[in-house]
C-alpha cells in the first residue's frame, strides 16, 4: 500500500474555495480557541475517545459568548440545545463523543467546569455535547470514554495545531464507507473593512456519495446512507444568536458539496459561535443595559461564502488524515476494518 502517510486537503492539490486559510488552517486560528482531544484505543474492541473545544482562554462560565445551533435532521442527541435556542449564548466547553457517552461527557464538563476560580457558587449550567454512533468499529456498550477520560480531553485543550483524523470523537468513526474522523479549516474574510476569522471543526460519521471538491469519489464500501456529523464553527466577528445560527446553517451547504445522502437516519448539527470580546456576555455586562457591536445583515455574506468552504474541507481533511481502524462492530458482535480514502486516487482526481 504505498499510502504510507496522512496528508491534508491541499496538500493533494485541491483548493476548496476563494477565500485564504488561516495560518494553521483550523478551528483554532480563531484567536483563543482551543481543542484538546483524548484517544480510547485498548485491546480488540475499544476505539473511540472524545473532543473539547474551549472558545476562549477565561471562565467561559463568566464570560459567556454567543451562540446558535442549527439542526438540518435531527436523528441525534445535541445536549443543552435549548438553553442555547433560548438565550442564545454558550457557558461551557463543548465536547464530541459517542452517542452513548452522552451523559458521561455532561457529567466530565460538569466537573471541570465547576472546579473553574470563581465558579464556586454555581448551581447550575449547561453543558453542551455533541456525538455520533461509533459502533462500527467500537464496543459502544462498554462504557468508554469514562468521565475521566472525557476530562482528559478538556484538559488537554490547547491553541495552535490540531490532530486529525482517527483522534479523539473521531477515533471510531465512519464516512462514505471509509474511515472518518476529526477535521479542521479556517478563512480569513474581509466585511465591514476588517479582516475576520472563520474556523471550522468536524466530527464526520455519515454517508452518501463522496464528491471532492466537484469530482467523484467512487468509495470501495456499498452506498452507506445513514450516520451523523457534528460541525462546530467559530469567529471572531462580533455576532449574536440570530446570525449565528444563519452562519451554521450554511455549514449543511458545505456538508452537501461532500455528497452525503442528508438521509433519515442522519444526525446532522452546526453549533457557531462568536468570541469577539467585545459581545461576550461578562458578569458586568448582564447585569446592565449594555451596547454591543453587531455585524449587519447586508455584510454577512461573505462569512456564509467562508462557512461552506471550511465546512466542505474539514470535512475532506478528517477523510484524508484517516488511517486504517481495525475495531470492533457491536452490532454484528464481529471483528471490523475500516480502510482509508487511497490518496493515490485523489492525487489522480486533482491532476496532482
């Protein structure tokens, strides 16, 4: 097999979009941004972990910031969904896992978050979760990740570049019949006479037919319709709920150009978020009549143009960095392999 290493996207020769990437291409040159991740991997049987995203450096309990959810179909479990549609802001780290470490993860980002300086006299928060079935290759059933495994993830949480592929959520999971993952791009766009950053992380788990960039990738695996993604999207311009959750909606524009079938059985959810200080929700500014900053409506899109094309890439790069997984399915209770895209064969598709 003479795929012997991962390579990103572009590194293939594929250019999705107009818009340049950020320095690491990645969720986190929005500044502050974080992501930490922590890989289950044990024995025949265990394979898969869990994903933080931290958007800013502070008390995220304190110094809450905007945010929306969008749901293109809801076959899936998204914690704190409507906390977040009521007030429109998040008060925690969000973590992907899997579906049945739902609860663990709550429980993970309960702990961490409650331990935070200041947070000594909080009774009550939301935390937010997003996951996807690993059981193709994972024993879902055991139990893993534990609470602890998934607060290992929150504390590994860093700034700068970020792993991809069969990491962390995407330890376990599927994508087109090949192995998914984690993946990550970001866009630098200029709105309103500034320059904003656009980043964008996936936890792909889902199928349809796998087009890159506008060519046809013919998967080796049967037409996989169902399965689920989780797109988190985050920027530094200073939005609020109402056109954040037009930001994330964009994303399934992305998530479409992929190929996938948007099927029945599909989980498919965009959390954006902003973290432009200046519209944080501080403790000063909610107990007061405050002025925010608000990028209007007629110079929004170019951000929705940068939301496509880093969702459409991310999604690409956590297919790309993928590896060969040899798991466990828990459904057929057999031994499961899962290959990767050949990059030989994209290599063929960009001319490269």
């Amino acid at each position: 097999m003479t795929d012997i290493k991962c390579l990103r996207l572009r590194d293939l020769g594929f250019r999705p979009g107009v818009y340049e990437t950020g320095h690491y291409n990645a969720i986190t040159d929005v500044e502050g941004v974080a992501v930490g991740h922590a890989t289950v991997i044990e024995a025949d049987r265990i394979r898969t972990g869990a994903t933080a995203i931290l958007p800013h450096g502070g008390n995220l309990f304190q110094d809450k910031v905007p945010a929306a959810l969008a749901v293109f179909n809801g076959f899936g479990k998204f914690t704190g969904s409507t906390q977040i549609e009521e007030l429109g802001e998040l008060e925690t780290p969000i973590v992907l896992t899997n579906t049945l470490a739902t609860g663990r993860a709550i429980e993970a980002i309960n702990r961490w978050t409650l331990a935070q300086p200041g947070n000594e006299k909080v009774v009550s928060l939301n935390a937010v979760v997003g996951e996807t079935n690993d059981s193709r290759l994972n024993d879902i059933r055991a139990g893993r990740p534990t609470i602890d495994e998934i607060g290992a993830a929150l504390a590994a949480a860093r700034t700068g570049a970020v792993e991809e592929g069969a990491v962390g959520a995407g330890t376990g999971t599927v994508a087109f019949g090949l192995k998914g993952g984690i993946g990550t791009s970001s866009r630098r766009v200029k709105t309103a006479g500034e320059v904003f950053t656009l980043g964008v992380l996936v936890q792909t788990n889902y199928g349809g037919r796998l087009t890159v960039c506008g060519r046809a990738y013919d998967a080796p695996a049967a037409h996989d319709r169902d399965g689920s993604i989780v797109i988190v999207i985050a920027t530094d311009a200073p939005l609020f709920a109402r056109n954040l959750k037009r930001l994330a909606e964009r994303a399934f524009g992305g998530l479409a150009r992929t190929g996938a079938a948007l099927s029945n059985g599909s989980g498919d959810y965009a959390l954006g978020f902003s973290t432009a200080p200046a519209v944080r929700r501080t403790k000063a500014r909610r107990a007061a009549i405050t002025h925010y900053p608000d990028l209007p409506n007629d110079l929004m899109s170019p951000l929705f143009e940068a939301a496509i094309e880093a969702s459409e890439e991310a999604i690409l790069n956590s297919l790309t960095m993928a590896r060969t997984m040899h798991g466990f399915n828990a459904a057929s209770g057999k031994p499961s392999t899962v290959e990767p895209i050949s990059l030989e064969r994209l290599r063929a598709l960009s001319g490269h």
